[in-house]
C-alpha cells in the first residue's frame, strides 16, 4: 500500500472540491460509493475498531468470557524488553534501509540526468527490481548469502569474515537490509530522476558560466531543490520497510536467529496469529496504526507547507 | 548536459554499469542456478556459468516438482496468482472510479464524511490489523475463497484520488453540454469519463497488477487450502524444508518464473508503469 500513497501528494482540502456544476441525485451516488464504502467499513474500519477493543481486554482460556483490563497489554509491551528491542531494531531496520536505498537511488538518478541519450537505456536497467515479489528478492539474496552454495560467504571468508545469518543476528539483519533496500532503490531512483530533470536548465548554466563544476552544482543546486523529494521518499520508505517487508522476513529468517530479524509488524504476526495472543497482539497492532497515522500525518502537513511556498 | 566533461562521461557510464552489475546479480546467479543439478549447488559456491539441467530443472517445476512438498502444481499456482492480480486490478479500478465519480460529480449529504472513510484506508494496511481482518473473513465463511482473497484487498483510497484528481482536470464544459444534450449522469460517466480515463486506468493497471501478484501476507492468513496457493506462497513453501536440503535448484527456477511477468510487464508498458508511479497533482 504505501508504494501508491504517492498520488495523494495533495492537501486534503483540496480534495474536498467538487466541480461547479454537478449532477442532481439523491440516490444514485450512494449507490456508486456503496462498494468501496462497504468494503471499507467491513474490512478496515471494523477489524481496526476490534483491534482497538480487544486491546482493552482480557479473555479467559476458553474465550467464555472477556474482562475490561485497562492499559494493562500497553504496560506490558513496554514493561517487555523483547517488545522494546523489536521497537529499536525496527527503527535500525527503516533507517539503515531508507537510507541506503535512497542514497543509492539518488547517485543512480543523478549519473542518469547527466547522460543525454543512453539515459532511457539506463533508466529500464534500473527500474525492473520494484515488480520482484519482496518474497522472491528475499529467497534470491538469502540463496546468495547461504552458508554453503551462496557466493557471497565464499568471497568474504578469502578477506577474513565468516558469514553465517543463521546464527550470527547481526548478519541477518544485514541480510534483509540488502534485500529489502535492493527491492527500494529503483522507487528512488525513478522519483529523485523526476525531480533532477525539473530543475530549471538556465540554473545550471548560469551556475555553469560562473565557474562552478558539477559535482558543486549537484550539492549547491540539485540537492537543495530536491528536498521535498527527499522528504517525500523518506516518509515513503520508512513506511515501506515498516509494513512491506514481512515476506522477507517470513521467507528468510522466519525473525530469527533468536529473534534478532523480528520487526514489529512481524511480531504482531507471530504473537496473534501464531501465538494466540489477542490482547497483546492488539496492543502491538495499535501502536502500529498510530506509527502509521503520524507517517501519514507528517506527509500531508508537509505538502500543505509545500503548498504555501 | 551543460557542459562536455568527457571524464566525468565516461565515469558516469562506468559508475551506472557497474550499479546495474550489482543490481542484477541476484537474478543473473538465480538463472545461473537454475541450470545446475542440486549435487554441484551443494558442493561449493554456486558456478559463474550456466550449466547443462536447464531444461530438466524447468521441465520439473512445472510438471512436478512442487507435489513433494505438498504443494499442487506450479502452473496450477501460477493460474492464481494470476486470477488474484486480475482480480484485485479489476475490483479496485472499478470500485475507485465509481466513488470518485460520486465524489466530484454530486453534492449529497454526508459527502465528507464518506470522503473521510476512505481516506482512513491508507491508514490502516492489513499488517497493523492481521488477527481482527482475519476474524471478520472467517465470521463470514470466506477463508478459503476467490472472495476472502481479494475483496478485502481492493478498496482504495490512492486510486480514488488519482481518479478524483483526473476528473478536477476535465473541462465543465463537457459536463454542461452533456446536460444541454440530455444526458443522465451514468451515460456522461460511460460515454465521456470513462473514454477520457483510459491512459490513468491503463497506467493503474500496470502498477496494480504487480500489486496483486506479489501479495504475501494476506494469502497466508486467509488460505490453508492448497488449491488457492499463488506462486509467492508457494516460494515459501519450497525453501521451508523439515528435513533433507532445499532442492535450490527447483527455488531458483521458480523465482525466476514467478518474477517474469511483472519484471517483462514493467520493461515493456515503462511509460505507463512510470507514469503510474510518480503521478501526482497536476
């Protein structure tokens, strides 16, 4: 979901409007907002309301009955150091992601820009990796990095590193930093090469005839003017490593070793649908939607900034 | 480019060359070991250059393979992963244009607060919500079912913007003409909109598909039944092995088939595909 929040980069005022002339009927367009209404009622706002309910709850062994406990699940989860780590790791996880995918993207974007006619050429060698299931990019990096047939381990024991993600946790979270930046790069590559090619010519000439060379128009023009792609891609990232990495996660390491892979959506996973937690499950759960209000939040409070300038 | 650094060119070139190396050596080793027998995979590091099984290993996967892991065949898996990307395009594409049309074409009470439900979606995505939306489908006999596997997934938020967006653009005047010639609001929909929308519906198209194919997390919750496995659920399936060693060579057969048709997709429809993603206001 996060990939296509890019066409609401608008403020929600305005995407209150309706034309100046409209049709007149009563019915007809509840009829036509039924299906979406419906489904969104049903299957978002319902369960999400749920979430928040059993939150609050306890339920007895045989889910006879259920009791009102308060904050109690909250207190738990953050009295919990597992739940405190798999907080931190998460955060380590986005960040290290995010940035490696952009900082990638954007050297590929702007070495892209300065070519004139093979930039297409480059630009469709690049894009492919964002269609490959995160499941797939997953098991292809984790075939790469496998202990005994992965190239990957054969080349970094000859400069003395033996790689083994299947006991050593930091280097699983390598792993799947990799694969999942991997998967990213091409995302950032085609926004960043978007905003690149809409800097205004005459800024780089004049920067140009002034002396200044390149790579010191790239910091002092280039990158400042890409700032609100930069911010974009960022919200965009963070949110895409938060909620769009559980394949590779549940094809790879399955969390592990010893935890050291399980990020937040994946221990929601793991304690309520495998674990059977519900209460604590739904705790986890709303945590998460408010991480994903505020993401959604700080992205269109920026654009109505944006807007003003 | 503003001025000739012949250098700095060539640099670039190199520096572009070499980062598609990198990116495109997962999938080159995949292809690469998916043409070997399991026995020289296991025996060191996977070989540089193609060997000799290709055939075999392909002809395997999709006849047989996968049956010894408990999976139905790999075809059958491609057939829905299929019909689920189809599917979801379809329904979201549908229902998207149909509320985008109510929400910029009539004035009607409790507009807003419709306006409001379906931006909530974008806040709500089924990994902060797995056990509630999993309860709802099961309550309501869909685990199991085409239905349980894709309506829940197709309500959206970002294509009744982009199509609320589109229809901002269209002129009033072929509203007003339209009403002047008689024209009911499903006939200027069908006859004016729908014509106008095809670039957005082919570029959501393209972005959706991929969307549908590559979902993991929902067929997970919602099917235990073998006959509704797609093929990413079936990537799983292959590499968690209890005993004995995963038949690598099969796995990388099967990535490479099941991120063919998105990868050619992308390659081919680029212009749609991009416009898709980096459509914004306009």
């Amino acid at each position: 979901m996060p990939v296509l929040l890019s066409f609401v980069r608008q403020t929600p005022g305005r995407l209150m409007e309706t034309k100046k002339t409209t049709f007149d009927s009563r019915l007809l367009p509840y009829l036509l907002l039924a299906p979406q209404l419906f489904i969104t009622l049903v299957f978002f706002i319902w369960p999400a309301a749920q979430a928040v309910k059993s939150s609050f709850e306890r339920e007895d062994p045989f889910g006879l009955s259920t009791a009102f406990v308060g904050l109690l699940h909250y207190q738990r989860l953050f009295e919990d150091p597992n739940y405190i780590d798999a907080l931190l790791r998460t955060a380590v996880f986005a960040v290290s992601v995010t940035a490696l995918s952009m900082v990638l993207g954007l050297a590929f974007a702007a070495a892209v820009d300065r070519l004139v006619r093979t930039g297409r050429v480059y630009t469709t060698l690049l894009v492919w990796p964002y269609a490959v299931a995160p499941v797939v990019a997953g098991v292809l990096w984790w075939f790469l990095f496998n202990s005994t047939t992965g190239l990957m381990p054969f080349f970094l024991e000859k400069v003395g590193i033996h790689w083994d993600h299947d006991l050593n946790g930091t280097q699983a979270m390598i792993l799947i930093i990799i694969a999942a930046a991997w998967k990213q790069v091409s995302y950032n590559f085609l926004f960043f090469l978007a905003g690149l090619q809409s800097v205004p010519q005459s800024l780089m000439e004049a920067a140009a005839i002034d002396g200044s060379g390149p790579v010191k128009r790239f910091f002092t023009i280039s990158l400042p003017l890409l700032s609100p792609t930069t911010f974009f891609l960022f919200i965009i990232n963070v949110n895409y490593t938060m909620f769009d990495t559980f394949p590779i996660v549940d094809a790879t390491t399955v969390g592990g070793p010893a935890q050291a892979t399980t990020t937040l959506v994946y221990k929601v996973y793991q304690d309520g649908y495998l674990g059977l937690n519900l209460g604590s499950s739904s705790a986890q759960s709303v945590l998460l939607m408010m991480i994903v209000m505020v993401l959604t939040f700080v992205q269109f409070r920026y654009v109505e900034r944006r807007v003003q300038y | 480019m503003v001025e000739n650094r012949p250098f700095l060119t060539f640099l670039t070139h190199a520096f572009l060359i070499l980062g598609f190396a990198v990116v495109a050596l997962p999938v080159y080793v995949a292809i690469i070991a998916s043409t070997h027998d399991i026995a020289t995979l296991m025996s060191g590091p996977v070989p540089l250059l193609p060997g000799s099984h290709l055939i075999e290993n392909y002809s395997m996967i999709l006849t047989s393979a996968s049956a010894a892991n408990g999976l139905p065949n790999y075809s059958h898996m491609a057939l829905n992963s299929l019909i689920m990307a189809v599917a979801i395009t379809v329904g979201k594409i549908s229902i998207s244009i149909l509320s985008a049309f109510a929400i910029v074409y009539f004035r009607f009470p409790f507009r807003q607060l419709a306006f409001w439900i379906i931006f909530v979606t974008l806040m709500l995505p089924v990994e902060v919500r797995i056990m509630p939306t999993y309860k709802i489908v099961a309550d309501l006999g869909m685990l199991n079912s085409w239905a349980g596997l894709t309506i829940p997934l197709i309500a959206s938020a970002t294509a009744t913007f982009l199509f609320r967006q589109f229809f901002m653009t269209v002129p009033d005047e072929m509203l007003e003409a339209a009403r002047v010639d008689g024209a009911g609001p499903m006939k200027f929909f069908r006859d004016i909109l729908l014509p106008l929308s095809r670039t957005n519906i082919g570029a959501l198209c393209v972005i959706l598909f991929i969307y549908g194919w590559v979902q993991y997390l929902w067929p997970l919750l919602v099917t235990t039944d073998p006959g509704y496995y797609t093929l990413m659920m079936g990537m799983k399936r292959m590499v968690t092995v209890q005993d004995g060693v995963i038949q690598w060579q099969l796995v990388m057969a099967g990535s490479v088939l099941a991120m063919l048709p998105p990868i050619l997709i992308v390659i081919f429809m680029q212009r749609l595909f991009i416009r898709g993603l980096t459509e914004t206001e306009k």
